[in-house]
C-alpha cells in the first residue's frame, strides 16, 4: 500500500511541478568573453549589506548553491581549489505577492440592439475577480574575479504553491536553477 502511496505521490508531484511555467530572462555584457572559462567559486557574501534582497535563509542558500553547482558539473565547470576562480557566482532571491485581476467588461444597452440602440445611451457593467497569489525570483549573476563587474545574469520567475511544504520548496529552487542554467554556455577549454 505504501508503494503505491509513494508512486502516486510522485506523479502528482510531478503534475504539480509542470503546471506553471518558469520565465527566464538572461542579460549578457557587452564585452563579457566565456572563452577559456573553466573554474568557478561562490562570491563571499558575509560581510555585505544585502538587505532585503536575498531570500535570507542559510537553507535556502544551500539548496541554490548545491543545485547551481550541480548543473554547472553537468556543463563542464569545476568549483575552484586554488582560491583563483575565472568567475565568481553571486545569486539573489525573493518572493513578491501580486494580484492578478481577471475582469469582463460587457456592453450591453437596455432597448435592444435594433438600428436604434446606436443611439441610446450603454450602460458598462463589469465583473471580475481577483486572485492573490505568491511570485519567487531568483537571481544568478557570472562576475568578474578581480573587480566583481557583473559579466552576465540570468534570472528565473515562477509562482509559488501555496501551503508549500520545505520538500516542495526545494524542488521549486532547482527547477529555476535547472531552468536559468539551460542558458549558461557550457564549459570550453582554450
């Protein structure tokens, strides 16, 4: 019985997790070159004033880091061991409330829609509803080593579940990592 609890579990999560879409977005400088680019580390962040930005949670940024680091293996990166990287990674994160408002507007006048209804006066009515729901953003950004200037971002968008359980948030965080590292360019040697 169990088996079948777990499977079944698995499919609806799967369901679930493809139902809404996630919006990547990537901005590339002008004079960025990946060429040669093999070796990466994380920026240190410790002692900066991130405010509000980051999603400020030590789980949260552990779930980002191992899934980054993880699809960039994948793409032929390594974490750097010498303590000189040819990028550093730098992520943000948050969550946004946002009201999505589906109204109808009808148009309708109360004689009829004769030839002379064009005349009359219409009366607008509208209906709608309004819906709240819950918007994560997450950030990646590629910098420069040496001055820290940002060398390309991709950021990924999605709506949260609500009730999301941590199990469920942590598989919400890799499928935008998976989906903004689909765009970083794999890994080539000079």
């Amino acid at each position: 019985m169990s088996m079948k609890y777990f499977i079944l579990s698995c499919i609806v999560l799967l369901m679930i997790s493809g139902c809404g879409g996630v919006a990547v977005e990537t901005e590339t400088a002008n004079d960025a070159d990946f060429t040669g680019f093999l070796s990466y580390d994380w920026l240190d962040v410790a002692n900066a004033d991130i405010g509000g930005v980051r999603a400020n949670s030590p789980e949260v940024a552990a779930w980002v880091k191992d899934s980054v680091d993880r699809q960039l293996l994948n793409k032929g990166y390594v974490k750097s061991t010498n303590g000189q990287p040819d990028f550093l990674l730098s992520w943000l994160g948050g969550v946004e409330k946002k009201v999505k408002v589906e109204s109808i507007d009808h148009l309708y006048s109360s004689y009829g829609y004769g030839p002379v209804a064009a005349s009359m006066p219409r009366e607008n009515m509208k209906g709608g509803m309004e819906r709240e729901y819950e918007e994560g953003t997450l950030l990646l950004d590629v910098l420069d080593p040496k001055t820290h200037k940002m060398l390309w971002r991709g950021s990924g968008t999605a709506k949260l579940l609500q009730g999301m359980k941590k199990e469920d948030a942590a598989l919400y965080v890799d499928r935008l990592v998976k989906n903004i590292c689909k765009t970083i360019p794999d890994a080539k040697a000079l």
